[in-house]
C-alpha cells in the first residue's frame, strides 16, 4: 500500500481524527463496525466508527448532539425514512428509492451540519450480484416490499430488467414499488405469497428481501430452483430456509453478506473523497481488507438494513 501518513493527497489527513457510526434499533448485530474500521486501517486513517441505538423518534436528538468531529452515519431501519427532513440534497438513487442508508456531514461555520444522503443499497446489490455473475436479468422475481426491496427494485432496472413479479405478505403495501417501477420503465406485478408456487412461473433471478426467519407457505417450482439463481439479502442464520429449499433443488443461492460488504465500500469512498463514484487509493487492497473482517457465521438477525 501506499503510505498514508499525511502525504497522500488523495486521502484526508490522518492526524485530523473524525467520528462516524451506524445508527438503528436494535443495532448490536451490526457488522458495519467491522467493515469500516478495517477500511479505515488500511487507508492509515484514524478514525472512529462505532455502533449507537437510536430507535425511532429520536434520531433529532442525537443529530442535534453532534460536534464539529462527525462525519458520517450508516443508517438501518427505521432511520432511513426518518432522515428526509434534515437532508440537504440527496443522491440520485436515495431519491428514487425514498431509502437513505448513508449521511455525510459538513459543517459550516456559524451555521451547523449540513447533511448529504446516499443510498448506497443499490449499487452494493449490483455489484454483489456482478460478483456472483448476474450482471443481466429480464425478469426479476423479488420477494418483499419494504425499503429494501425498493432498493432491489431499482438494482433489477440498472439489470435491465422489463418485467419485475413482486411477491409480498400484504400486496396492498406494495403500491409505492408499482409506481417506483413505472416510473423506471418497469412492468410490475403483485402477488401474495400463495403464488409462490404457480408452475408457469419463469424468472431470470429471484430476489428475496424477507427477514431470514421468514416462513414461506409453499415452494418456488423445483425447475426454477435448480436453474436460477437466488440472492437472499439476508445473511444470519445462513442457509435461510429459502436458500436452503434451493439448495435441496440443486440450485445456488448467495447470501447478503456480499451487498452488506459492497454497499460499505461505497459509503467508505462517499466519508473518504465525498463520491461515491470515485474508487479509492488502492480500493482493492481495502476490499480485500473489509472482506477479511467479515465472520464466517454472523449472528444476530437475517438483514442489517
């Protein structure tokens, strides 16, 4: 690696110690601690990250608490609605989506914080499922209808997906993704779950975006388990049952520990440079380092999101 000790100028400096955290209810599961302080070694930079509880309705007051050394939040449910009104602009996708998973800060002179969001869900699933050699799908199959799955939603679109089957508990909540994939040129469809197992079924790649625990009423067609693959952004317990039925077929599903990794990556280049397009300094060395940092059998609970 390069060496990081205030000569680089593509890094901030490292004597300049700053304060950054992911931010939910409950949050001791998290495993973004882990990610980002391995990042933030091996870019030479000593910073801070940790993990507080901030459940809903009290995301203001630990906003309002924050000193000038604050840089940046990773935000999981049920903060990444919350958020919107303290925002000062937002990206692209946290926009489409109405999902902000990630703040940085600024702070101005006199005036306070100013708060940038991000959602960084999006590209972490693209390059999570690139990773696994998806990188086309014309129809998506996603199970689920929360944040997450809006984040899924737009992920299939940048597939170029044309068709996406949504697949929810309660279908009457599903009519922000219909009218988030009209607006992406989509055609989306919705169903109960009691349609899991229609025989015509066909699908590219199947999403599911349910909490690990979830209990499915029925099965996906065994011919579609053996043929396609599954990306379950769940990752503990791991096999989920889903994955699991798709093993039993014969079929490969990958768990979310690799969008879990991905989408930090991305946030570590929007705290670092401030662009979540821009790679950084030896970014695989850091990759590699964040990845090196993941357990293998994560506890707690089936989705950090």
């Amino acid at each position: 690696m390069a060496d990081h000790t205030g000569t680089d100028p593509d890094l901030p400096s490292p004597s300049g110690r700053r304060r950054l955290a992911v931010l939910g209810s409950p949050i001791g599961h998290s495993l973004s601690p882990a990610l980002h302080r391995a990042a933030y070694r091996a870019l030479g930079l000593d910073w801070e990250y940790s993990a507080v509880g901030v459940g809903a309705g009290e995301l203001d007051t630990f906003l309002d608490g924050l000193g000038p050394d604050w840089l940046g939040l990773s935000l999981t449910m049920p903060l990444k609605h919350e958020i919107q009104h303290r925002l000062t602009d937002l990206d692209r996708v946290a926009a489409l989506t109405g999902a902000v998973n990630t703040v940085r800060l600024s702070d101005t002179p006199g005036q306070g914080h100013t708060l940038s969001g991000y959602n960084t869900d999006v590209p972490g699933l693209v390059r999570a499922l690139a990773e696994a050699g998806v990188d086309r799908a014309s129809r998506v199959t996603l199970l689920g209808a929360g944040a997450t799955a809006a984040s899924a939603l737009v992920a299939a679109a940048e597939l170029g997906a044309e068709f996406v089957d949504v697949i929810a508990r309660s279908p009457g909540k599903a009519e922000t993704l219909e009218t988030l994939g009209r607006g992406l040129g989509l055609v989306v469809t919705v169903t109960g779950l009691d349609t899991i197992d229609a025989a015509d079924r066909e699908s590219d790649l199947v999403i599911s975006t349910l909490p690990g625990g979830t209990a499915l009423p029925t099965e996906f067609p065994a011919r579609l388990r053996a043929s396609i693959p599954l990306f379950d952004v769940g990752y503990a317990p791991w096999p989920s049952a889903l994955a699991a039925s798709w093993a039993a077929a014969g079929g490969t599903a990958h768990s979310g520990l690799s969008m879990l990794l991905h989408q930090a990556l991305i946030q570590v280049r929007i705290f670092v440079g401030d662009d979540p397009f821009q790679p950084l300094p030896e970014e695989a060395t850091v990759l590699n380092a964040m990845r090196a940092a993941l357990p293998a059998r994560p506890p707690g609970p089936a989705v950090e999101g």
